[in-house]
C-alpha cells in the first residue's frame, strides 16, 4: 500500500537529550513526527568536548599503550559522547585490544558494563596507587591515555611524565542540572498520562536522571504499564544509554550501531512501516498517542473520534455496541443518541473514506480490508 504521508505522521516524541537534541529533532521531524525537548541533565560547557572527541579519534586510529579510567560515571559520559558522536563502537574495539588500568570498583564495573575486562584495579580508589603501580613497572616511552571526570590533572598525568611516560588527558564534560526542571516533572507526568508515542535518550546519566524524576513524580510505574502495553517506546542510542532502563525492567529500542543517525533510522522503522497497523477498506490504520493516521496521513478528528477509533481498534472487526462506546467517551451519558452522535461526527471528518460501519441493532466496528 502506497503511504501517502511521511512515516512518523501524527507520532508524538520526547526528546531527553541536551547534546545534539536539535539534530535529533529536526531528524525525527524530517519523517513527520511532533517533537518536543526537555533535557533530562544539563553540561557544563567549560569542558572542550572537540578536544575530547580529537583525541579520542587518535585513541582509535594509533591506539594507546595503557588507559586510566579515574571515574565509572566519567567512563560512561566518555562512551555516551562518542556514542553521540557516531564512534561508540570503534572506540569500544579500540579500548578491547589496550591495556586497561581502573581506578576502583565504580571504575572496573564501567568497563564490565560496556563487555571490557581491566588488567588491573587500584582497589584503594587512588591514582597515587595507579601511579606507585605503573611506575613500578616502568612507563618509559609509553603512550597512556588518562580518562578524566572534570578538568585538570589530579597529580596522576605529572608523576606519569616525570617517569618517562608521555600521558595525556581525556577530560569528560560535566553533567549539571536540567536547565528547566520543571519541563523535565511536566514531560515524565505527561509520558505517563499517555501523550507521546516514544522517549529518546542519548546518555545514561540522562536516561537515570529522567527515570529518577518519574519515580519522584510517583509516575513510574504507569510508565512501566504504558511500554509493557506497546504504547510507548523507550529509546536509547547505545547500551550504556540504555543501562540505566534496563535495570530497572524497561526493554529500550537500541540500534544495531551506537549512532544518533542509527537510533534515528531505528525509530523510524519501529514508529513507522513496522508499527502495528490495521488494514481497513480505507487504507493502512495507526493509533498514535494522540491523533490516528490512515497511510501515514494524520486523520483531522476530535478527541471523541479518536476514542471511538481506538474502542473498535481493540479487537480489529468486532462489533462495539453504543453502550461500549459510552464508556469511553468523555461525559459518562447514558443516552446512545450521544454514542451516535460521536460516530456520525467521524464519519463526517473521514470525509467519505469507508472505515466505521454500523451493523444494524448491534453497534459499530472497522471495515476491514
């Protein structure tokens, strides 16, 4: 069946991201989705991420002979930035064949986290102990590359130089608090009341920040009931943005490469060609989380139309008796007239397309294909 709109018509999209949610959302857009933004976290911008992603290219074209990792959130927002960056998985294959040095159990779990496995961990939590532990064996002439969280050398990257290393930096921006906190409390009771068809998220101190205010909000759980059902859709650029979902139960869409333009393309598949439809005498049929689509086309009815659509969506050419349909909509009548009345209306905005067919004395249901 050939679609006669862009395939994300009528989809309703939150956007959780700071960091490139302009480009996600123009992207998304492009395809015909509604998008709205409301930063889960905020950066810092002091932090100079060219300089991070420069050298975190080096990293992966000549390698490194030993990495530090100082920091498990500082590891993740390092993965997080390349993911977004497009290099996520080329930096993770870089890091499986370099020698890696952790800084505590935070630090190791990180690595565990994204399928690395660290050759040694300073178990007092210290880079003085990585430091007295690299010395030791001798740095002359090695290459090391050392992740921090936060700017400057804690002493580590000086005592390294001073042995004969040549050590570098890789500072990790900042994460600070969501430049509107009020937006992101609307966006989690708003995801929970059912008004967007999928969440993206593109780090995961974003993606545990936004999944700490919905349990704050008491909205969690009617979150969690709302995916279980296919009515939502979590998604996630890569599986460290992921991590902090899935913990907690939630089973995020996740692109086969932990790109922003792969997560776009994944959306696109799962929210367009590939989500449910029914077909109908009147073409392909989507219920979106607030409008309905005939071929990708967003259908121009009311609320009620939409309630009575979604009534006989349930069990695709089954019969919805008038009493059935008072019950969804809005007013808690009694009167069938109101019943058909609601009906009537949508057939009028369907504007002639043959998609409600009444069976005498006995309600309404979709004319099916």
């Amino acid at each position: 069946m050939t679609s006669l709109g862009p395939v994300l018509a009528g989809c309703a999209v939150l956007v959780t991201a700071q960091r490139r949610a302009d480009d996600l959302a123009l992207a998304l857009g492009r395809r015909g989705a509604s998008v709205a933004v409301a930063s889960a976290l905020g950066v810092e911008s002091h932090i100079d991420e060219e300089v991070l992603m420069e050298r975190t290219r080096a990293l992966i074209s000549t390698g490194a002979d030993v990495v530090v990792v100082t920091t498990g959130i500082g590891f993740r927002s390092w993965l997080d930035t390349a993911e977004a960056s497009g290099i996520g998985d080329e930096l993770v294959a870089a890091l499986e064949s370099t020698r890696l040095v952790a800084r505590g159990p935070k630090a190791r779990g990180a690595l565990q986290a994204a399928g690395l496995t660290p050759d040694w961990v300073a178990e007092s939590e210290t880079s003085a102990e990585i430091a007295e532990f690299l010395v030791t064996e001798g740095v002359d002439g090695l290459r090391i590359a050392v992740q921090h969280h936060g700017a400057g050398d804690d002493g580590l990257e000086s005592r390294l130089r001073a042995a004969g290393a040549d050590p570098y930096g890789l500072v990790v921006y900042r994460w600070g608090p969501p430049p509107d906190p009020e937006a992101v409390r609307e966006s989690v009771r708003d995801t929970a009341a059912g008004c967007y068809d999928a969440v993206a998220f593109t780090s995961a101190p974003a993606s545990a920040a936004w999944v700490s205010t919905a349990r704050d909000e008491g909205v969690l759980e009617a979150i969690r009931g709302l995916e279980k059902d296919g009515a939502l859709t979590l998604a996630a650029v890569g599986p460290v943005t992921a991590d902090p979902l899935r913990s907690i139960g939630f089973d995020p869409l996740i692109p086969d490469r932990g790109r922003l333009g792969s997560l776009v393309r994944a959306m696109i598949m799962h929210l367009g060609d590939e989500h449910e439809e029914i077909a109908t005498e009147a073409g392909a049929l989507r219920l979106r989380a607030r409008c309905a689509t005939l071929d990708h086309e967003v259908l121009s009815i009311s609320p009620n139309g939409l309630a009575v659509l979604r009534a006989m969506a349930k069990v695709p050419g089954a019969v919805v008796s008038r009493e059935a349909l008072l019950r969804v909509l809005p007013g808690c009548s009694s009167d069938p007239h109101t019943a058909e009345v609601a009906v009537a209306r949508l057939r009028d905005a369907l504007a002639g397309r043959p998609l409600v067919q009444t069976v005498v004395k006995r309600g309404y249901r979709l004319r099916l294909a």
